[in-house]
C-alpha cells in the first residue's frame, strides 16, 4: 500500500514538472526557428538588392558574415535590427524601414543597423 502511494506520488511530481517545463521548450524551439537563415526568399514579396537602390547604398548583403563595412561588428544581423519589422516576417524575411519597406532576410545586414534595445 505504501509503496503504491508513493508511485502515485512520483507520476504526479513528473507530470507537474513535465507540463510546467513544455511551454520553455516550445518558446525556445520557436525563438530557434526565428534566428534561423532562410533558405529561400518569400514568394511575391519586394525584395531588397545589394546591388541596386537603397541596398547598394547602404551595402546590405544577404549574410552578415560577408560584409566588407569597417562598421560591421560580428554577430550583428537584420534579426536582431530595430528597423526590422518582425511582426511582418515571413519565412525568415521580414520589410525593413531603411529599406523602403522592402523584404530583407534575417541574416542579413547593412550600414544602417541599428541593435533593438
Ligand atoms: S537597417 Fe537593419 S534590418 Fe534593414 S537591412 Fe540594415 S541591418 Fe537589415
């Protein structure tokens, strides 16, 4: 009979800790989606060029590790730009304000970045 009760016990302490930890990895798992790069650009949406318009004045290029800009600091990326609008992203694209509103993809980065606060 004890040793019953202490099963019982034992489950219900798992299951309260296991239904208290699901939503962290569920944030967490969903953070990681965010931050991954894209590999393909959303379909029917402006994209922004590094060789044309704003783009090419601002120098953005589609992966921050390459950019040239003595103003680059590593780990700087669109993502994680105020300019950025991710409450508008689309599979790891999201319309960037010094882009005209133009669609830039999360790894990417620019002269214009500007770090969220
Ligand atoms: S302003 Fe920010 S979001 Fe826009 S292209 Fe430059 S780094 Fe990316």
């Amino acid at each position: 009979m004890e040793k019953s009760n202490l099963s019982r016990r034992s489950f219900f302490k798992f299951a309260v800790a296991a239904a208290a930890i699901v939503p962290f990895i569920a944030k967490a798992t969903k953070s990681f989606a965010a931050d991954a790069c894209p590999a393909t650009a959303p379909a029917g949406k402006a994209l922004a060029s590094p060789t044309e318009g704003m783009g090419k004045t601002l120098q953005y290029v589609l992966d921050a590790k390459t950019a040239k800009s003595p103003k680059y600091k590593a780990g700087s990326k669109c993502g994680s730009c105020k300019f950025y609008n991710v409450a508008k992203a689309d599979g790891g694209y999201a319309p960037c304000t010094m882009m005209g509103m133009k669609y830039v993809t999360n790894c990417g980065w620019c002269t214009s970045f500007a770090a969220k606060v």
